[in-house]
C-alpha cells in the first residue's frame, strides 16, 4: 500500500471541518486554518514592530545601534531627569551650605528640606549600623539619646562624621581602651570583680560573693583613668559613663568580662572622604536633632 495518497478534498465527518486531501494510511489531514482575529492581530505587531523600529533605537551595529527618527534614548532620558532633579535642589544645597547649622530651624523651608535630605542620607549610608532611626544595636551607638561618647554638640557630631572613629583618617577620633585580659594586664579574678564592680555602678544585681572592694581597687588603678572616679566617662577619650545603665556591649556577666578580657574599639569611617559637604551637614543636622543634640 502506498504511505501517501493524495485524494480530493472533503469534509471530515466527525468534526465538520475540510480535509487537506492529503491522507496516509487512512488518516486524513483537517484544513484547521488559524481564526481570521488572530493573524490579523499578528500581521498588526509585524506593522508596529516596524513603526518601532523606525522611531526608536532598535537595531545594532558595530559601535552603536540605530538611533531611530525621534532621537529618545534611555541614557539621556536619565540625564535629563538628573539636570531637572539637580535644578530643583541646587538652590536648597546653595543655601543649606551658606547657612550657620545652627541657624537653619529659624528658615523653615530650609529646615524641612535639610531633616528630609539629612534622613535620605542616613537612611543610605548609617543605617546598616545605626538602625533606620539612629536606635543603635549592640556595639553600635544609640543616636536618639543624650548620651553621648565623643560630645552630642553641632561640631561634636560633625567631628565624629567627617573623621569618623579610629580609623586610618589623621583626624579621626581616637582611644583605645587595653585588653586587660588578652594582654594579661589583670587576672581572671581581678576581671571577674572589676566587671561586677562595674556592673553595681548603674544600680544591676551582682551574684552573692562579688568582692566589690577587691573590684573597686581593681577599678580605682585601672579603669578611673579613663571613665572617671565615679564611671562618668570621658568624651575625650571616648570613654562610655559606666553608671548611666546604658551599655554599648551589653550588661550581662559575660558581656561586660569580655569587653574588659578582650576590649571591644569598634570604629566608624570618615564620612567626609565619602560624602560631600552639604551631605555632611544634613546629616550632622538630622542627628542632631533626633533627640540628644547638645
Ligand atoms: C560600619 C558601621 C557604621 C556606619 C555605617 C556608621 N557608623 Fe556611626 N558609629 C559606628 C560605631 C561603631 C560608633 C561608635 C564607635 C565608638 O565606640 O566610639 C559610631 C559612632 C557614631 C557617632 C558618635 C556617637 C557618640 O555617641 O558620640 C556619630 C555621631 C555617628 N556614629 C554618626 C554616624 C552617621 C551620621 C553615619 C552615616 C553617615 C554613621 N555614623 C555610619 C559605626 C558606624
Ligand atoms: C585608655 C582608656 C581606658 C581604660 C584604661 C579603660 N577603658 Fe573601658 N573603655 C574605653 C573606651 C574608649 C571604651 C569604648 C570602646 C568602644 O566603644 O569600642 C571603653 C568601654 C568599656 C566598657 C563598655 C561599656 C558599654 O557601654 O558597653 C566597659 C564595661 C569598660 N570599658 C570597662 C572598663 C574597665 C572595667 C576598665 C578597667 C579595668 C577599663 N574599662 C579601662 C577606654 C578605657
């Protein structure tokens, strides 16, 4: 038997449709064309796609692509909304930089757009470590309060963020504070006493048999120097209060032994070798103001 036979055209039975004619082995092949909607839709893209390719820039070349008539890119789509950005800002960056920090809440248009300039900033770049609204973590320093390590002053701040905080920067702020244990300067024990010593500073409950005398000795040799006879802290060093019941580390034993055994020295970078002036002072600005500025 022939694979192929080619017979006139008829309609299927079972569905109604036209065959091709062609059939095999007793199968017949339907004329099942696609729905008239469909091509025309399909013929309808082909003619846009080549309206598109006419007005926008759509083929490549060697260096560059066709620019199409209109002359739109996505580049200097970006650059015009930058200039329109920036003409918009200029005047408020102009005038943010030629103002007294201290006098910019008495211009409220200007103080409205340094908080919203100074938050965008923090958001960007402190954030990660300072929290989205300056609440601080572990190890990194609460911003909303008043308590302050390096001074919570206009310059105080704007020292801290332009030179940032033992880092490589020649004016950074620095002061270190020894590792008592790494560097075997105290033993286990004297640490051990120094630490709830410490502790009972800001009023915490230390465990029954703390010698808080041998931790005062401990104290008053070792420690006094830096955070002062009563733990007040000092700010020159960066010295934290140690009776204020804040704690950068945390306040529990083994916390508190392994700031002392081990000594913690965390460091921020300067910002000013990152961020522009204005930058700068938006943002030594909003810090001030969320809450502890001094
Ligand atoms: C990589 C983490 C990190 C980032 C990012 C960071 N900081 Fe800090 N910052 C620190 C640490 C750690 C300290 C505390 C260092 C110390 O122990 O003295 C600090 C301290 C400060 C202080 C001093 C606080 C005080 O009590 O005196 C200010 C002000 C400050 N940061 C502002 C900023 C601002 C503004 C930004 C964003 C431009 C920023 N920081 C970004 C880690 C960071
Ligand atoms: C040379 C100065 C210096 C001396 C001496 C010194 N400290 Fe410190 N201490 C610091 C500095 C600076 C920090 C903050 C370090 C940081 O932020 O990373 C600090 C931080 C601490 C903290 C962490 C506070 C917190 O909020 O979590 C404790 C606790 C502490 N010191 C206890 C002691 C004890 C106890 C001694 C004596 C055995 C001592 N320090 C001696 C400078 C000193």
């Amino acid at each position: 038997m022939a694979d192929e036979q080619h017979t006139k055209p008829e309609v299927d039975p079972v569905t109604g449709y036209k065959t091709t004619g062609h059939e095999w082995d007793g199968l017949t092949e339907l004329n099942h064309p696609l729905p008239r909607w469909w091509l025309w839709i399909f013929y309808a893209t082909i003619v846009w796609s080549i309206g598109y390719w006419i007005v926008f820039p759509a083929w490549p070349l060697v260096f560059s692509a066709t620019g199409g008539v209109i002359g739109w890119n996505s580049r200097t789509a970006v650059d015009q909304e930058v200039a329109a950005l920036e003409a918009n800002r200029g005047p408020m960056i102009d005038r943010l930089s030629s103002t007294e920090i201290a006098a910019i809440k008495e211009d409220p248009e200007l103080l409205d757009f340094t908080l919203a300039y100074g938050r965008i900033a923090f958001k960007e770049n402190c954030a990660p470590c300072h929290g989205v609204g300056g609440g601080g973590a572990k190890g990194y320093p609460n911003l909303i309060d008043d308590q302050w390590l390096w001074g919570g002053s206009f310059d105080d701040i704007a020292h801290s963020i332009n030179y940032g905080i033992r880092n490589d920067n020649p004016d950074s702020r620095i002061g270190d504070m020894p590792a008592f244990g790494r560097d075997e300067l105290l033993s286990t024990t004297e640490i051990r006493d120094v630490a709830q010593y410490v502790r009972s500073l800001s009023g915490l409950p230390v465990p029954r048999g703390s010698d808080l005398a041998a931790g005062s000795e401990v104290y008053e040799t070792n420690c006094a120097v830096c955070h002062g006879d009563a733990g007040e802290g000092n700010r020159d060093l960066g010295a934290p209060s140690l009776s204020d019941g804040l704690w950068l580390y945390g306040s529990d034993t083994d916390d508190v032994v392994a700031t002392i055994a081990n000594a913690r020295n965390s460091s921020m970078p300067a910002w000013g070798e990152r961020l522009d002036p204005s930058s700068v002072k938006a943002l030594t600005f909003y810090v001030h103001n969320l809450g502890g500025g001094e």
